[in-house]
C-alpha cells in the first residue's frame, strides 16, 4: 500500500480517529474506576476509625465518673489497675473484631502524643506517619502516604470522650489491592486498545480496498482505451451511488471525446474533399490542355477555369486559418467601444448594393436611440454580419426581401437579420453552424461556397460574449438573430 493512496491514507484516518477515542474512554474509564476504588477505601477507613473511637467511648461509659483521656488509656493498658484487665481484654477482642491487622493506626492525645498504637506498627511507619500525615484535631481528612516500599491511604480523624478531652485517630491501610486492580485494569485497557487499533486498520484496509475497487477498474479501463477503441465503455457496478455518479461522468466523458473525435475525423475528411475538387479541377483542365495542340482562345479558358479554382482553394485555405485563430486566439482581436446604431446603418448601405443586383429590397428597423454602445472588434463584427446579409441575400430567390433590425434589451443589444428565401429544413438548421456543412449544395446551378461563413460567424460572436441562434422555415425564409452584451 503507498502511502499516498486514499486507502492508506483513509485507514490512517480511521484508525487516528478510534486511537484518539479509546485513548479518552479508557482514561476515562481508568479514572473513573480509580474514584469509585478510592471513595471505597475512604469510606472503609471511615466506618474503621469511627469503630475505634466508638469502641473507646463504649469503655468510657463503663466508668461511671469521667476521666482523663490519658487514664482512660492507662486503665486500658491495666497501668494502674490490675483490677481493670478486663478492658484490655475487651480492646483486645474488640479490635480484633474490627480486622486492623493489615493496617496501621496511631491515637494521639491532644498535645499530638501517641497514646495508643497498633501492635504492627514499627519504627519506619511511625516516621512515614510522622513526615506525611500531619495531625488535624479539627476535622477529618484522608491522604495517600507512601514510602519505597508501600503506598497506603490514610484517615485522620478528631474525636472526643465525654469530657471533652480531644483525641484524634489516624489510621492507615495499604493500597496494594487497589493499586492491583488499577495496573490489571491499565494492562487489560493497553491490550484491548492495541487489538482493536489492529483490527480495525487491517478491517479498514480491507474494506477500503473493497470500496476502491471500481476506481481500478476505472483505472484500468481509462488505461485500455485509445483513440481506436474509444467506443469502450465502464461496466457500471451496483453498489455506491458516487462509484456509479463516477463511471457514468467518465463514460460520458468519453463519448463526448468519441463524438469530437468523429468530428475531427470528419472534418479532416471534408478540408480533404474541399480542397482536392479544385486541384482535381485544374488536374483535369490542364492534361486536357497539353493532350493536343489547341487555339489560343481555348488556354486562355483553361487558365481562367484555373484561376478561378485557385481562387477558391485560396479562399477555403484563408477562412480555415481564420477560423483557427479566431478559435484559438483570441489575441486576435482588438476590442473598442462601437455605436451599433451606427455601424448597423453602415451594414444596410452595404447589403443594399449587395442586394440590389439580385432585385432584392433590403429594410432597416432601428430603435428610437441614437447610441446604443457595445464592446467589439469592429473588423470581426463587419465580417460576422456580412457573412449573415451574404447568406440572406445568396438564398433568397430574385425579388425577395431582406430585412435587419437592431432591437434593445436589458443590457442586451439584439440584432435579426431576416430574409424571405428558401429556408432551412429542421433537421439542417443544428447542423449549419458546423464547418463545412451546406444544406443547398448539387443540383444544376449550385450555389458557390464553402459552408464555413456561419462557422466563422458564431466563433466571432462568442469571442464578443454573445449568442448566435435561427430560426426558419422552408420556402418561408429565415431569420438569424445575433445577442451582444451591452457596454
Ligand atoms: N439565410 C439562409 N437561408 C437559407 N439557408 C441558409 C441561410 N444561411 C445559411 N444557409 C444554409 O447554411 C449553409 C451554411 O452556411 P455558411 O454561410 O456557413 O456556408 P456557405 O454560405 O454555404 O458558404 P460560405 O462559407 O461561402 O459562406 C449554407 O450552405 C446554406 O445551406
Ligand atoms: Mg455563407
């Protein structure tokens, strides 16, 4: 797996994202665990330390009078009066009834002198007792105490005897056991997260491999195909819905490619065909020329017949390497702020000669301003429209009508140059803006060009931002309406 794949890279992802999570649900639950352990240690140190000092009020009201603590505690001891054993008896059996013998414990008197201690406890734990556990006769409070060897929790607890003679407890419990359970816990913790990291980035892995499966076969068919075999197409999968938005976006990727390549192909057909016609032309003129002797009237029809033939593969040449820059350039044209009510006036003077000598009136309708300013490159413009009235006029019939109107609309200027001539058949009328393409070609008079006038046309128009669109009907006539920005 490389390290830049999106399956690599997903599954570090995923696997960042749950280590993050465990890490703060075991901490969580480690923290947790270790309160509940401690509050439970706490409140058995409590119960334990209120024992003893009710064990030793319970032995006060033996004694009928009050006494000192401190004789208390002798009498406890049997110091002073062996008639009163039995208490050290009772303490004895009391104590043990209470189970200390695990911990530690220290009653102090009130000038902080240990009065009682419990029998296990030696010179090292008084020390730890004296250093950390500091004596508080004002209230109860619990710290952990600890030395190399042991780590212990322990309860400082103020009580008083009847005479109000203060004493405080302090009484300590180991904390292996709860120290135990928190290092099993961590351990367990530490291994169950390693393990589930482990599955789920192998799992992860696997399954983004799963999901990442059809960009392979993506891959491997985007690999398969060349410009031979671009009619190959990607099997679309059930399953996720981007995987087949995928495939579906890439298939028609690749038939907009085969539709453009066909297209290409067809073009280079048709500059072939257009161009070999007049070679095939003068080929032909000249070898019937040089055949045999001939007058001199005769080569003189030949030259013209060839002239006229370079003529016309000089003007296919030209118009194709305009429309290749026009295209691909848009260098090429240099842009300046136009009066169009004015150049569309200019337009009409020009159709009307044109028009003339075919018997056709041209009309001009224009909106009641006189400015109406548009960004343009004045030649293009000239050519666009031109190529628009020569259409008009070329296939309207003698004594027809041609018609240009400059309409206004918001931040729009509209231009519709209509005629009343043959029309365009629906099926053709997608098809005329393609190089080329000429729907009234043939038949005994055909009508001189090249069919690369509206494909010119339209690349000037969207060079200016505009829309070129027609509209027309069969022996009815056409109307083409050019759309510019405003200025
Ligand atoms: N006003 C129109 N009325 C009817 N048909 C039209 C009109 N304008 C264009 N056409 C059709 O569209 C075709 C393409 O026009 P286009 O101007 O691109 O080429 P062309 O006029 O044949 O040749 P040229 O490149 O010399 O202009 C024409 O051959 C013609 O069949
Ligand atoms: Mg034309």
């Amino acid at each position: 797996m490389k390290i830049n794949s999106i399956r690599f890279k997903a599954s570090i992802l995923y696997t960042s994202i749950l280590c993050v999570i465990l890490v703060v649900f075991s901490g969580v639950l480690f923290y947790l665990t270790a309160l509940i352990l401690y509050g439970d240690v706490d409140e058995r140190l409590r119960l334990k330390a209120t024992a003893v000092a009710d064990i030793l009020k319970s032995y006060e009201d033996l004694r009928k009078t009050p006494v000192t603590p401190q004789d208390l505690i002798n009498r406890l001891l049997g110091i002073d009066d062996p008639s009163l054993m039995i208490l050290e008896n009772l303490w004895r059996s009391d104590i043990k009834a209470l189970r200390l013998q695990e911990d530690y414990f220290f009653i102090l008197n009130g000038y902080g002198m240990p009065v009682i201690r419990s029998e296990n406890l030696d010179k090292n734990m008084e020390d730890l007792f004296k250093t950390q556990l500091p004596i508080n006769f004002s209230g109860m409070f619990f710290k952990d105490i600890k030395n190399e060897k042991q780590r212990l929790r322990a309860i400082n607890l103020p009580f008083s005897l009847s005479h109000r003679n203060l004493l405080v407890i302090q009484l300590a419990t180991p904390l292996d056991f709860v120290i135990a359970i928190l290092q099993k816990l961590m351990y367990f913790m530490a291994a169950s997260v390693l393990f589930i990291l482990g599955l789920t980035s192998f799992l992860g892995g696997f399954f983004a491999r799963s999901i990442l499966k059809p960009v392979l076969n993506v891959i491997k068919t985007a690999d398969d195909i060349s410009h031979t075999d671009l009619n190959l197409r990607i099997q679309e999968t059930e399953g996720d819905e981007e995987m087949k938005r995928l495939i579906r976006s890439f298939n028609a990727m690749i038939e907009r490619l085969e539709k453009s390549f066909a297209h290409v192909n067809e073009f280079s057909s048709h500059v072939a065909h257009e161009l070999k016609t007049p070679i095939a032309i003068i080929r032909g003129e000249m070898e019937l020329a040089l055949s045999e002797p001939r007058e001199t009237r005769e080569y003189e029809r030949v030259m013209q017949v060839c002239l006229q033939e370079i003529d016309r593969l000089t003007r296919i040449i030209r118009d194709l390497l305009l429309q290749a820059r026009l295209d691909y350039n848009l260098e090429v044209f240099r842009f300046e702020e136009i009066n169009l009510v004015e150049f569309i006036r200019e337009m009409h003077e020009h159709s009307q000669i044109l028009a003339d000598e075919k018997k056709i009136s041209a009309d001009l309708k224009l909106p009641g301003i006189r400015q109406v300013p548009v960004k343009a490159d004045k030649t293009h413009l000239r050519r666009l429209f031109l190529n628009l009235i020569t259409n008009a006029i070329t296939y309207t019939p003698e004594g027809g009508r041609i018609g240009i109107e400059l309409t206004l609309a918001e931040n729009q200027a509209q231009v519709a140059i209509s005629d009343t001539g043959i029309g365009i058949s629906e099926e053709n009328l997608t098809k005329i803006f393609d190089k080329f393409f000429r729907a009234h070609k043939g038949g005994d008079d055909p009508v001189p060009g090249t069919g690369l006038g509206l494909s010119i046309a339209r690349s000037i128009v969207r060079a200016h931002q505009g829309t070129i669109t027609v509209q027309s009907r069969i022996n009815e006539g056409s109307v083409f309406t050019v759309i510019l920005p405003l200025a």
